[in-house]
C-alpha cells in the first residue's frame, strides 16, 4: 500500500506544481498583451550615418539593436548614408546624394543641425543617433500614439519590379506614400579615413527610396523598380505616410509580399 499512497502524493504535488505553472504562464501573457495594446503608436527611426565617420559606428550598432529587439512591435528602423562626407578619404558605397538631401529637409523643419550620426524619429524629432536613452524614450513615446492614418501595402513581385497596392484611412490628402527598399545587413571593410582598418557591420540600410503623390486616392497601386542586387531574403520594403510640409510621419507599414 505504502509505495501507491506515495506515488499518489507525488502525483498530486506535480499536478499542483503544473497547473501553478499554467496559472503563472497565463499571467505573463496577460501582461504581454496588456503592454502591446497599451498604444497604437508606431516608430519610424531614420539614421544618418556615414562609413567613415568615427563616431558613427556605436549609431549603427545601437540601430542594428532596436532591429533586432523590435520583434513584432511596429518599430521600423532606417539607416540612409550620406554623400557629404565623402571628401573626408573614404568613399562609402551606400552613399546617395538623395538622402544627404533628405536630411538638410529634416533639419531645416525641425530647426536642427545637421551632422552624423544623426536620427530622426517619426519625422518629429531629432537627436544624436548613438544615444541610447533617448532612442529607448523616443521609441516608447511614439509607440503609446494614435495615430489618425493608417496604411496597408501588399506588394507583387515581378522581374526587376514591384507592384504595390495601398490602402489608406484618415486625413491623407496631404500625405506621401514612401516606399524605402532595405537591404537588412552588410559588412563593410572601411581601407581610408576616420575608421581605417575597422570592418563595420550595418543594419537595415535604405537602398532605394520612392515617394508617390497619393492626391485623394483611398487606394491604388504604384509600381517601383528593384536594385539588382534585391533578394527576398535578405532585403525589405518598409512604407510610410509623410506630410511633405510638416515631415511628420502619419503612419508606416512595411510591404507583405
Ligand atoms: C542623451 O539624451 C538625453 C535625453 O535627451 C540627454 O539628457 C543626454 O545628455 C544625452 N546624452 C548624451 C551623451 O548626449
């Protein structure tokens, strides 16, 4: 009899021990859930950065970190290489004259400097890119907004090409619908200037970068030409709505394809 009676006990003190188990894992994902519903906000990041600058390389990483731990919160991160910076002994292959212009846009609207490692959050506010409480601040500030738009995008993959049909809710007269193609890593191997000898790891860089006139359209399609070097693996398509006036960012979605 003894040995059932204590195999009985054992039993119960595992049930026990299980289903505390359940109600502490039902608990977490109570909380999980809570804070995810907390804000419909969202965080659009854009970098300003450039290979060989030295005090660029601690940006990209903090960068490559929102990356990597934004899991499924709507946080989308955007790093763009500037061209001003190329007299400085290096040149850096992902530079575009394009975003060195989009930056002296952002720093005219938001009474800025412009300098790197530079970043700009939800079009809104700008601050040094390598800072990490004020980038953790940013990030949770914009995600507890509501935003009045709202953007969908499905893309069709052609050759050389992507189809994209938007939808759009809210006030989006005004808006532009911007489509940036990002290539997610590359390691690069800087031989002159600021970071000599340094090989750099990049995260989520802006290759490609388009903007439509939406006008009144609730909905559409645009068509966009794909880098040669685009894979479906390696690269994606974040899009957002931007007031070309204000540069406020009203919504932002990355393409399903
Ligand atoms: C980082 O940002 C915070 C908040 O804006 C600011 O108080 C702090 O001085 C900044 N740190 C550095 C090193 O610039």
């Amino acid at each position: 009899m003894k040995p059932i009676q204590i195999s009985m006990i054992a039993a119960l003190l595992a049930l026990l021990l299980f289903s505390a188990i359940l109600a502490s894992r039902s608990i977490a994902s109570k909380s999980s859930i809570e804070r995810t519903i907390k804000g419909d906000g969202f965080a659009v990041l854009e970098l300003f950065t450039y290979e060989g600058c030295s005090s660029c390389p601690p940006a990209d990483e903090l960068l490559a970190k929102v990356q990597k731990e934004a899991g499924n919160r709507p946080v989308y991160v955007l790093t763009y290489h500037v061209d001003y910076w190329d007299r400085l002994g290096w040149k850096d292959t992902f530079s575009n004259a394009d975003y060195s212009k989009r930056q002296y846009q952002y720093a005219s609207k938001l009474n800025a400097q412009v300098y790197t490692p530079q970043l700009v959050v939800n079009g809104k506010t700008e601050f040094v890119g390598s800072n990490e409480s004020a980038t953790d601040y940013a990030i949770n500030s914009a995600l507890k907004g509501s935003p009045k738009s709202s953007v969908n995008l499905h893309g069709s993959l052609q050759s050389g090409k992507m189809a994209i049909d938007y939808q759009v809710t809210g006030d989006t007269d005004n808006d532009e619908l911007v489509i940036a193609v990002v290539q997610k890593n590359a390691i690069s191997r800087v031989k002159r200037g600021e970071n000599e000898g340094r090989t750099l790891a990049h995260a989520q860089i802006v290759r490609q970068l388009y903007s439509f006139d939406l006008e009144s359209a609730k909905k559409g399609q645009v068509s966009i030409s794909l880098s040669k070097d685009f894979n479906t693996d390696g690269w994606e398509l974040i899009g957002f709505l931007q007031d070309p006036k204000t540069r406020a960012i009203n919504a932002a979605t990355k393409v399903i394809f």
